[in-house]
C-alpha cells in the first residue's frame, strides 16, 4: 500500500533524526508530527523541503565538527630555476 504525503513527510524526519543519533522517543516523535503539520499547512508544493529545512529549529541537533578531505593547500615549489 502506498504511504500518503504526511506518512512519507513523518518517515523522512523520523529517519533523519535517527541518523542525527536522536532517540525517538515520544515526545520527540509528538514534536515531528508538529513539524510535518506545519510543513502540510504551509500550502507549499514540496512540503518535504519545508520540513527538512526547519528540522533545526523544532529540534536541538548537535553537528559534529567533520574532519577536513583534504590536508590545506600551501605554496610550494620544486626548486626550478635555482
């Protein structure tokens, strides 16, 4: 059975915080389903993107400081012309 735009909406927060290592409890849950009414209510096309944007504003999320890809770029030279 396919789900319905508030199910796939709910689905998609639960799973993102879940990965953000937020234990969905309850009242974490009680709080997404606020976002998800607010992001349906919004007469907005996509309301995936309404609620995904705002999820830092309904819920306290800690971003963890990533390490760099890559060591930063110095100048250096191989000594040509010396």
């Amino acid at each position: 059975m396919a789900q319905t735009l508030a199910e796939q909406t709910l689905s998609r927060v639960c799973n993102y915080l879940s990965a953000m290592g937020v234990k969905l409890t309850r009242e974490v849950t009680m709080q997404a389903l606020k976002l998800v009414e607010a992001g349906l209510s919004a007469e907005q096309e996509d309301p995936f993107h309404f609620v995904m944007t705002r999820v830092h504003e309904y819920f306290d999320l800690q971003n963890e400081l990533l390490p760099t890809t890559a060591p930063p770029i110095t100048r250096g030279s191989m000594g040509f012309g010396k």
